[in-house]
C-alpha cells in the first residue's frame, strides 16, 4: 500500500490519510490474528499427533 504524502494538505485529505491508515491497521491486526490462530492450531495438531504415537 503507497502511503500518498501532500506537501500542503486540507483537513479533508488529512482525514483521509488516517481513516485509510486505521482501516489499514484493522486489516494488518485481523491478519496477524488469524496467522496467530492457525499457528496456534498447527502447534496443537503436532502435539496431538506426538501424543498419538
């Protein structure tokens, strides 16, 4: 994602910039939770499966 830098911005563009920059952050957090959740899965799936054999 290209962050857009205004060399004089309005109030308008500034709003702008940080409404896209929180949903972008929303975004990046709903990714790293669900990295977190599957790699939290895979973790017990091994130990299940060191606990099968």
């Amino acid at each position: 994602m290209v962050k857009q830098r205004y060399s004089a911005p309005s109030e308008e563009q500034e709003d702008f910039a940080s409404y896209t920059e929180l949903r972008y952050m929303d975004q990046r957090t709903l990714c790293y939770q669900s990295l977190a959740v599957s790699m939290a899965n895979k973790q017990s799936e091994a130990i299940h499966n060191d606990q099968n054999h």
